[in-house]
C-alpha cells in the first residue's frame, strides 16, 4: 500500500499516545514480556512511523517489560537454497566465499519490516547469536532471552522462544497474521513427528576469522499457520482489537505454543 493510501484511508494521525492507549486496551499490561511481530503499514499514517511504534511498545510495558521481536537474516542462508528467486548454480559458491559474516550489530534483518529493523538497532537493545534466526530484545531480560541459540535448533527451548515460554510472554501480533507468528516454530518442533531437517549454512565469524559453517534445520511449514491461528482463535486462546487501524490478537505463548503442538500433532497423524 502507498504513503498516500495509507493516509487516505487513515481518519486520523496514529501517535505515540493512541498507540499506547489502543495496546493498553488490548491488554498489554506493564512489567509484561511480549514477543512483537508488527506490520507498520496496517496501523494507518503514524506520525513518527517505526520509531513512533517502537516508543509506543516500550511505553505500554514500562521500564520493567521487555519487548522482543524476531531479527532474521535469510540472506545470509546458503543459495543452494533459495527460491523465489534462484540464484544461477554458477554463482552459489562465489556468493558462499562472499557473503558478509553474520554481526549482531550490523547485519540488517530481512523480511521483518520497518518496525524490526528500527528495534534491533535500539539503544540497549540486546540480539542472539543465530546467523539466520535471531531475535531482538530490549528491557530487564533482554540479555537471558538472547544469551544462547544453538545452530541446529533456533526455535527450541534452549534459545529465545524456550526462554519466553518459561516467562509465560505474551505474543502481539499488531496487525500481521499468524503466518508471521515465530511461537509456532517452536510447536512444529514439539509436536509428532518433529519436521524433517534440512542441510544449511552461512557465513559467521569464528576464532577471529569469517568462516562458512553448515548445519542443519527444522523445515518449518508457515503455509499452515493461518489455519492453526484460527483454531487457535476458535479455543479462545487470543484477545483480539484494534490498534490504530489495524486488527491485532495477543495471546500467552505458552498456552499458543502447547495448543499448536496438539493441533499439529492430530493433523499429523
């Protein structure tokens, strides 16, 4: 959608006030721990934009919450696997020798908005390791959620999601569908049987040098997360509003990601 759609569907400006006031009402509470997944787009004109929207997060869980937002780099994943669209197969081992090493402070995400990008850039804002699936976190534990993330299980209980499953976070998803929702990663991963794996790699800097290290990945079906993300709407595990313009739910991780893992686990069998 354009700027100028966007303001003629907007009655008027979204502010750093009415923002924090529609996530109040939605139900996110000070001291909360929230995993965000934001469209700017669908809030209206923001006056500010991201930089409006990040302030207005922080506002809505004060000084003691932690906001958290996925960071992911796929463009550093190996070109061997990308699609849409494929590199030529002469090109994958130059762009393997090329590619700039994963840097949490300087490596750009991919595919997560303007809001994501914004917040990992963030005064104090804290990142996890993963080259390819990391996350972003600022306030009180930004530094546990993103301390560890192990290659091979980016979305287990070892890494940022398994660290805000213990905290019981909530999940916003302000104004995006639950096809961008990261929680049900970590329900695939729970339920049976488990995805397949897929072989990976990317560029990283190990002992003072750039390396390329393969590893591999669950293989995470997200085509199927609209449909669990109305099931889960059905069993009344999320609140749904309106932020700005946009239609948001907020929901308990933990509550989501054992229900997805149920639901996944029967459509499995």
């Amino acid at each position: 959608m354009t700027e100028h759609a966007i303001i003629a569907a907007t009655p008027e400006p979204r502010t750093r006030e009415s923002l924090a006031s529609g996530l109040s009402r939605l139900g996110v509470t000070p001291g909360m721990t929230l995993l965000v997944h934001c469209a700017l787009s669908r809030l209206g004109w923001v006056s500010g934009g991201a930089q409006t929207v990040v302030r207005a997060l922080l506002d809505a869980v004060g000084p003691a919450g932690t906001v958290v937002m996925p960071a992911q780099s796929s463009q550093l994943s190996d070109p061997a696997n990308w699609q849409a669209p494929a590199v030529p197969p002469a090109w994958i081992a130059t762009i393997q020798a090329t590619l700039p090493p994963f840097d949490p402070r300087t490596t750009p995400t991919r595919g997560m908005g303007a809001v994501a990008e914004l917040f990992r850039t963030w005064p104090g804002a804290r990142r996890s390791p993963h080259p390819l699936c990391s996350f972003a976190a600022l306030g009180p534990l930004a530094e546990s959620i993103t301390a560890t993330q192990a290659l091979g299980d980016p979305f287990g209980h070892g890494g940022p999601l398994g660290c805000l499953y213990r905290e019981r976070a909530g999940i916003l998803l302000l104004g995006t569908g639950f096809d961008a929702c990261t929680a049900l990663h970590m329900a695939e991963a729970l339920a049976s049987p488990p995805p397949p794996r897929i072989s990976e790699g990317a560029p990283v800097w190990m002992d003072g040098q750039r390396r390329w290290v393969a590893f591999d990945l669950p293989a995470g079906d997200a085509d199927r997360f609209p449909s669990l993300g109305e099931a889960l709407v059905r069993q009344g595990l999320a609140r749904t509003g309106q932020v700005g313009s946009a239609s948001c739910h907020l929901l308990d991780l933990r509550a989501v990601v054992d229900a997805a893992a149920r639901l996944m686990t029967e459509t499995n069998r």
